[in-house]
C-alpha cells in the first residue's frame, strides 16, 4: 500500500502530459502530424543518410529474444527449436494422434472485425443468441455480453483507454457522401489492424514494459529489413503507422514511449510484427470474424501440407472470460520429435497463387513437400491443377493443356475474385455469381477438387450458411391477407417462409458434404482455417 500514492502521482502526471495538444513539434520529433511523404522516407529502408531515422540504423528484434518467456507459454510436451533455413519452430517430445489438441491458449490481443461489431460480444466473441448484446453508452461502438457483467468489467482494462480514442477517431474521421450504413461504419471505425494495434499497446502499458507478456510480444519476427523489396508493402505499413499514431492520439515519438516505443524504426518494427504475425478468429463454421496475435501461435511454422490445424471451437466446458481461445490440433499422426506446422493460408489455392500469397505477406517462398513435389514435366499432379493437365495413357506424363478446360478456369477465376470482393459489401450479388458459376464450370468437366471450382463452391456454402435465416429467429407473425386465406388451401402457389429456409439449408448441406469430399481428395482436411 505504501506505493499507492506514487502510483496515483505517476497516472496523474502522465494524464496532464497526455492532455498536452503541441501547436509545433519539433521536425525530427514529428509524428502525428507527418505528410505522407515523409512518413515514406521514414519508412524506407534504403535511405542513404544514415541519420537516426535510417531504418537500417536500428538493430532487428534478436530471434532468441524472449525465448524463456516464450517457452512458459508451452505445455511440457511442446518445445521451441531452431533450423538454420526455417529459424524458430515448435517440435513435439512424443507421439500425437490424429484429432488431439497440441495447445489451447487465450489471445493476447485480438478484435473484431467491424461487421461483427454489433453482433458479437468484443470481450468473448460470442454471437448473441437469445438475450440482446449491451452497447457501451459512450462510443455506442462495442457490444457486450449480459452475464453479469463479466465480459464488460473483464475488457475494461482495455477498452477505457480505447473508449475516447474510437470517439475521437469518429469525431475527426472525414464526411462521406455514400447514404450506405456500412460504408459510413466503416469511415468513423478504424481498420481491425490498427484497432488490434491499439489494443496490444494498451495491454503492453498496462502489463509493464518488463513483464513476461511484453517481452513475449517483443520475440516476435518483424520483417522490416524486408519491406525494400515490395513497394506497395512498404506504402501499407507506412499509412498504417500514420493511422496507429492519429489512434493513439500521439503528438510525438515522445509520446510513444510509455508503450515502449522510442523511434520510428521501432514503429514500423511493431507493423511489421502485426502484419506478419496475426491471424483471423473464426466462428465453428470458419467464418473469419475478427483479427487476433498470439506470439506462441506465431512460433509454428508454414507448410501447404500441414500436420495440424487452428481451430476456434467455443468449448463449453472453457471459461467465458477465456474466449477467445484458439486450440492447435493434429490433423494426421504425428511422430515424437516432429516439427508441428499449419497453414498460413488457402491451402486449397494452386501453387503459384500460394507461393504468391506467401512472398506477399510473409517474405518467404515455400518448400515444403506439396510445393517441391515434381511439377507438370514428371507424372505427379497436383489435384487443383488436374484440369489443366492431359497425361499419357501409357507412362501417365504430362503431354498438353486443354483449350477448352483452360477458358473456363479463365472464367471462372474472374469470376471467384468478383465474388470474394462482394462477399460481405453485397453478398446477394456474390451469391449470384457462385450460383450461376458453379454449374457451368461442372458441365466443363471440372472436377470438384480443382481450382477454381472448389474455391467457389466453399464460397458459396459459406454465403449460404452466413445469410441463411431460420424461420424462427424473427419475432414479427407473417399472417397473409384476408382475401388469400379465403382462397382453397392447393391455390396457395407460392411458397411459405418454412419452405424458403428448407430449401436454403438443404442447399447449403449439399455443397458443405461436395466441399468435404473434394478437400478430402486433396489430403488438406480443411486445413486453411
């Protein structure tokens, strides 16, 4: 108790400091303020002055930084190990079956999305089913349980600090002209990125710049030494480091010293960390619903080929105030001393697309077994590509390419980024893509297992099962007309609400059991989650 006066002292100057508005800041103290093409030159890793703003003047995070704190975050059967090509990995000590949970683990920082906002719980990330969601009085933004408070009080910690920042961000954020409710949400919310940002910082400060937690969050990789090669990477994280610092409400690089942050480089370092160690959340139906980061989650490594999977179960024998939690779990067998990797990505993508993906966002181009596996000169096929292929009927090797077969990938590609693009700003449209697509792709001789195909078919039951309307969710009593209900009961034509959402769901089992059967074919067992 004797530090309790200290403390109060401490909060309240850092408060006064924080209400602090600087007029004009020093130029090489400038953050908040920064134009655009500064904040470039800032970011740029090629600069040739060699001033304190170089990125190249700052030290990488060390790979073994932390490596203790991460190791607690392990169960026993777990361990942490290095490989000179791969870097840091997580290996078993003794044999797991097909089915079995690796590691369960709550997130350290994680958000939802924006569409999710009032639907979902921001403390658990539950649905709300029966009882409606209670909205914080102030920023009218986030949405909570009604369970005694708990997750309210239990995101507090968090969510006062992030309080008046999503007010403020509202209040300057600039007028649209579009009359669209999700566009306009959309304009007064910042991204997931920067509110996950937001809320990692936060959670740093309140844990202690020493702690376990922080130095945890500090082993992992960043790859700014990488953003040299790919332009638009390094004009991405440069608006996202301008829009984390308008979030914070910083002034100057000053001002980001209570999260640990005392130079640009180690801005762009925090980023980097986010853009290449986070991941989505899930529903149980795979439905991305929000962002979250996890350093012992980030120390598993990558193949197109995994041994395991995250999945986001919802157990109801786990704890609310522990959710959301992400469990890793053995998809095959896995031997004592075998390194446990997943997926970072659509693993149902062809290899070119996911060598893309991977170089994009991760810096790496991928080696695994279905990657280095011998391409169209030999006799092994990749089941995605099948379509694409003509093999001899004697040695089974690749002779040519089917016209026919490849201008309807061509179309149905196009077709699958349309749809994807309007997945959640028009999902009527979307769904009319996939529906008029997936047939004619079929009579094409597509096989269900190829790309695009099975791209468009697990888009489509995802539409299906995401807009999907019970008949008994609404309140409001559909009564018809009196002239119709005098009708005889056999020139009642047209279909009742029951029989619309019969139809919808027998659909959307249909494709759910085709997408099953051709992901099975290809041995990934819905490994892209």
């Amino acid at each position: 108790m004797a530090s309790f006066a200290r403390l109060k002292r401490d909060r309240t100057q850092r408060q006064a400091t924080s209400s602090i508005v600087t007029t004009k800041s020093k130029p090489h103290e400038s953050v908040g303020n920064v134009d655009l093409e500064s904040a470039k030159e800032l970011v740029s890793v090629n600069s040739p002055t060699g001033t304190d703003t170089s990125l190249d003047q700052s030290p990488q995070l060390s790979s073994t930084l932390g490596l203790d704190n991460l190791e607690a975050f392990l169960p026993s059967d777990l361990n942490i190990k290095s490989r000179e090509c791969q870097g840091r990995g997580i290996w078993t000590n003794n044999r797991k079956r097909a089915g079995q949970i690796l590691l369960a683990e709550s997130q350290h920082a994680a958000c939802l999305s924006t569409r999710f906002l009032p639907s979902h719980c921001s403390a658990c990330f539950l649905e709300s089913e029966a009882k409606p969601l209670k909205r914080c009085a102030s920023c009218k933004l986030l949405y909570y349980c009604d369970s005694r408070k708990d997750c309210q009080r239990r995101d507090w910690s968090v969510h006062k600090r992030e309080c008046p920042a999503l007010q403020k961000w509202a209040a300057t954020a600039p007028e649209t002209t579009s009359d669209k409710e999700s566009e306009e949400s959309r304009t007064i919310i910042p991204s997931d990125a920067i509110r996950l940002l937001g809320r990692s910082l936060w959670t740093k400060q309140k844990q202690g710049l020493e702690s376990a937690w922080t130095k945890a969050m500090n082993a992992m990789q960043s790859h700014r030494a990488s953003l040299s090669a790919e332009q638009s990477s390094s004009e991405l994280h440069t608006h996202m480091a301008h829009a984390l610092v308008r979030y914070l409400g910083a002034e100057s690089i000053k001002d980001l010293a209570v999260y640990g942050i005392g130079s640009i480089p180690a801005l762009v370092d925090l980023v980097s960390q986010l853009t290449t160690n986070a991941f989505a959340v899930t529903d149980p139906a795979l439905m991305p619903i929000g962002v979250s980061i996890s350093p012992t989650i980030a120390l598993f490594n990558h193949s197109c080929e995994p041994n395991a999977v995250l999945v986001f179960s919802r157990s109801q024998h786990r704890a609310r105030k522990e959710e959301p939690a992400v469990e890793v779990v053995a998809i095959r067998d896995i031997a004592a001393d075998e390194e446990v990797l997943i997926s970072y990505i659509d693993s149902t993508l062809p290899r070119e697309q996911r060598q893309e993906a991977l170089n994009v966002t991760y810096y790496f181009t991928c080696d695994c077994s279905l990657c280095s596996k011998p391409r169209q000169e030999g006799t092994y096929v990749d089941p995605r590509e099948e379509n694409l292929l003509t093999r001899c009927v004697r040695c089974g090797a690749v002779v040519k390419d089917t016209d026919s077969v490849l201008d309807a990938v061509r179309i149905g590609q196009e077709a699958l980024e349309k749809a994807t693009r309007l997945q959640f700003s028009d999902p009527k449209k979307s769904m009319q893509l996939t529906t008029n697509l997936i047939p004619i792709l079929t009579s094409a001789g597509l096989l269900p297992s190829s790309h695009p195909l099975l791209a468009l078919s697990r888009l489509h039951t995802t539409l299906l099962i995401t807009n999907y309307q019970s008949p008994f969710e609404s309140d409001t009593i559909e009564i018809n007309s009196p002239q119709i209900q005098e009708l005889p009961q056999d020139d009642l034509s047209g279909k009742t609400r029951m029989d619309d959402a019969q139809e919808h769901l027998d659909e959307a089992i249909s494709f759910r059991t085709s997408n099953s059967g051709a992901s099975s074919l290809q041995s990934l067992e819905n490994c892209s989650v």
